[in-house]
C-alpha cells in the first residue's frame, strides 16, 4: 500500500487529523530543513488553512477524495499565485505570480496541502542541485552527496519524509535522477500528458511536470490527478487509456523487456549489475528479456544540449530586470540596465547555456547545429519507435553512477553534464519513462532503473515498475528522517 492511501485511511478513520499531520510535516521541515536544504519557501499558514478545510470536510461526514489533506511539495518553478516563486535564481528576487500553474490548479481543486516550494538547479538547468541560489539540497541517505538536479529538492523532501510527494520537471532527466539519487519514485510522462501551464519554462519542447513519490502506486494516483487537457497549454492532450493506478497489479507474463546494449556501456559496474539484477527479477516473474542494438543513443546528449540550450536562449530573454524580479542598482541607459541585471541575476551555468543556446542560433551556424540537431532528433525518435515494435517496454540504467559528494559537479562538471546520458534520450523522444530504486552501491546509496515505454503508455511501465516492487521490496527503504506514518 502506497504512503498517500495510507495517510488517506488514516484521516478517513480518525486516526489523526489533518491538521495534526500538517503540523507534524511542518515540525519535522523546521527541524531537518537546515540539514536537508529541501526547501526554499515554507507555507505553514496557508498549508494549516488547508488542512483546517479538510478536518470540516470529515467532521461533516463528508466523502474524502484520495488526495484530500495529503501534505505535499512543488518544485520552485511551477507558478503559486501570490506565494514567492523565484525558480532559485536572484533574478527573480522577489517574484509573486499572479495566477496558478495547471497543475497546482488540479491539486488545490482536491484540498491538497501544500507545505512549500523545492529547491531546484537555476532554471532547471544542473544535476546536482547545487546551481541554486539558495545552496544545494542535500541527499538524505548522506548530507555529503548531493539530491541530483534538478528537482533536487522535492526528491530530497520526499527520500527525507518532509513531504508525501513532490511535482518536478524533466527536461533532460530532471525527475528521474534526483528520484534515482535519493531513492524515490519518478514518473516523466509522455510530453503533453501533463499540463505546461505555469511552469516556468527552460526548454518547451521538452520540459514535463511529473511526480516524485516513495512509492509506484503514489506515483500512478498524482500521474491521474494530474494528467488532464489543458485548453491553456496547445501542446496538452491529457493522458490516454483511462486510470493508471487502476491498472496496477495487471499480469506481466509473456512482456517482453528490453535493454539496449548502448544504454549499458560507460555505466558503472555497480549500476549495470544493479540492473542486470533487475532483468533476472523480471524474468521469474514471467517476462521476456530481449536485447537490442539503440546506435543513436550516442547523438542524443549532443542533441539534447543543443535544442536545449536553444530555447532557453529564447526563453530567458523575457528576464530584464523591467516588468519583475531583480533589477541592477547602477546603470547608464536602458541598454546597459538590462546588460547588467542579466550579468548579475543569472547564475553561471545559466549564462553559459544561454550563450551556447544564442551561439547555435546565430547567423552562420544555425544549420550546423540547430538544425542538425532537429533533424536527428527524428532520428532519434524513429529508432525507439523502431525498438517498441520488438519489445513492450525498454530497462536501462537511470544514471551511470550514484549520487556524487558535494562540490564535486565545480570540480569535475564535464562527468555532471555526463549524468545525463541515460534520460535525456526519453525527452528527446517525448516518450515516459519511470524511475525506480533498484539497489545500494557499497557506501548504501541508493542506485536507480527506469522503465521507458511506448508514448502515452504510462500505465505499462507503472505497472510493470508495481510489480518490481512488490518482488523487490528491500531496495524501497527509508532514511531516517522526517514523519513516519
């Protein structure tokens, strides 16, 4: 049973109140928090207004939805109207939204209570984490490793119990290896499953808001909850094939699993036995391993930094330090006041990707690599479409390695950007894919596999993850931190 139907028998059957269980979340943030870093905005009051609602709800025998009073967290670049939404970086000190993210929408709509914003990489933009204005989250199986990045914080939040589940974005692997890092659930739907609509954008065409949750069947009810057209979005269709969660525990005998031999080289020998391990899991429980060749795999981390880094020039252009946020305290002309504030409020990796982006788009060298990479990108997508019609879902390593010790992304960032050799083809081809924790390496971090599947067939690599975990329960472990329930 899942963490949120537990929290949810509990508030039905008076256990607690979910006020009590608000109040609990938020006395265990206040004491973990400076550890973890997991937060960098805390809701309290608003998060006690909700719960306060929820207890009404029950004290008048009304019916509770399964998302009703579920403490939870968003990741600082998903709009929160009138709550401090600055996606970590200086340049949106102080930025207030005016209105709520879809997503959010959906979740408010359901008396979620929300206890704060996540730390997050600038942007969206690192592995670690530790690009945020605020300081890196820290991993909860050992503050001296980092979370991962981006949504760093939400995975930290949820590996450290500081929040039931969290919203991320994946823009190149963004859920998944934090979830991987920090021993968690994460789902990167299929693009447009999930609504765009007030995430603060790094690279459209690939960015995706998903969940981040201690367990499969957690991550199947947010993926529901969440998963709706979106007029607002042109890009949004809402998921297909009815209810995941619903779908849980559907027989696996006879699925066949593939693994592409390319997604298994430069992996660590830790991770590829972890995973291998996994293979042989799923052979006893009844499916078919099938091994194939994926030679593309070896354009994607090219591509992908290339499209992106594209539109996040094109997308970061509207920071300028005019209508919000950051604003320089010395200029001479408008020219130089925006030359200015964007020197200073962007952080340097954001700079650096902004450049490169700017640089790919510029007269001269837009054929050479823009539209190489877009073409390639087809590429790219044709070769799993390919792959999908000899296997029904495709294992592979989330990331190469395990989650790195603190500061160790400055000293050696060519090995960080390399962390996302592994994710970055899903978002590339805009298929989900889902990350779940499939073993410890000898210092007890956590090690990560994530299921890709066929597009908007999120119940297939749910589904075949739930019965991963049901045979695999020991790599499902918790930490010592935060509410136990």
């Amino acid at each position: 049973m899942g963490l949120i139907q537990t929290i949810h028998e509990k508030l039905v059957s008076r256990e607690l109140s979910c006020t009590e269980l608000t109040k609990a979340y938020l006395e265990q943030i206040d004491s973990a928090n400076p550890a973890l870093n997991a937060y960098v905005c805390v809701t309290g009051e608003e998060a006690l207004a909700a719960a306060a609602a929820v207890d009404k709800k029950l004290a008048a025998g009304e019916e509770l939805g399964l998302l009703e009073g579920v403490p939870m967290a968003l990741k600082d670049n998903m709009s929160t109207k009138g709550v401090l939404t600055t996606c970590c970086s200086k340049i949106l000190t102080g930025y207030k939204p005016i209105y709520d993210a879809t997503v959010w929408e959906l979740l408010k709509a359901q008396n979620a209570v929300m206890l704060g914003k996540t730390n997050m990489d600038e942007f969206a933009m690192g592995s670690s984490c530790e690009n945020s204005c605020y300081g890196g989250a820290m991993n909860p199986f050992d503050v001296n490793h980092v979370s991962g990045g981006s949504s760093g914080g939400a995975a930290s939040a949820v590996g450290g119990n500081l929040a039931a589940y969290g919203l991320g974005s994946d823009t190149g692997g963004s859920i998944r290896q934090p979830a991987s890092f920090c021993g968690a659930v994460g789902l990167k739907p299929t693009y447009g499953a999930v609504s765009r609509y007030g995430l603060i954008a790094y690279a459209s065409s690939l960015d995706q808001i998903g969940p981040i949750t201690k367990t499969v069947e957690d991550a199947a009810v947010v993926f529901d909850a969440i998963s709706k057209p979106d007029p607002r979005d042109s890009t949004c269709l809402g998921a297909k094939g009815g209810a995941t969660a619903q779908q849980l525990g559907s027989d696996i005998k006879g699925m066949k699993v593939g693994i592409a031999r390319e997604y298994l080289d430069g992996v660590r020998d830790d991770v590829k036995q972890a995973v291998l391990n996994a293979a042989k899991t799923y052979e006893a429980l009844g499916a078919q391993i099938v091994y194939f060749d994926l030679p593309v795999l070896k354009f994607a981390l090219p591509v992908y930094y290339i499209i992106a880094c594209a539109e996040a020039s094109s997308n970061l252009g509207r920071y300028d330090g005019i209508r919000y946020g950051y604003k320089t305290a010395r200029y001479n002309g408008t020219h130089d006041m925006i030359c200015r504030t964007r020197s200073e409020g962007f952080g340097e990796e954001v700079k650096r990707r902004i450049l490169l982006g700017t640089y790919v788009l510029s007269a001269g060298y837009y054929d050479a690599y823009y539209k190489k990479a877009t073409d390639l990108r087809g590429t790219i997508i044709k070769a799993f479409n390919d792959a999908f019609a000899h296997c029904d879902v495709i294992l592979a390593p989330t990331v190469p390695m395990t989650a790195f010790e603190k500061g160790h992304a400055a000293s050696d960032p060519i090995e960080t950007y390399l962390t996302d050799i592994c994710t970055v083809p899903v978002n590339i081809a805009g298929l989900p894919a889902v990350s779940v924790p499939c073993g410890f390496n000898q210092k007890g971090m956590p090690i990560g596999m994530q299921l890709i599947g066929k597009s908007f067939d999120e119940a297939t690599i749910l589904n075949a993850a739930y019965h991963y975990q049901q045979a695999a329960p020991e790599n499902f472990t918790d930490t010592k931190w935060g509410v136990k329930l």
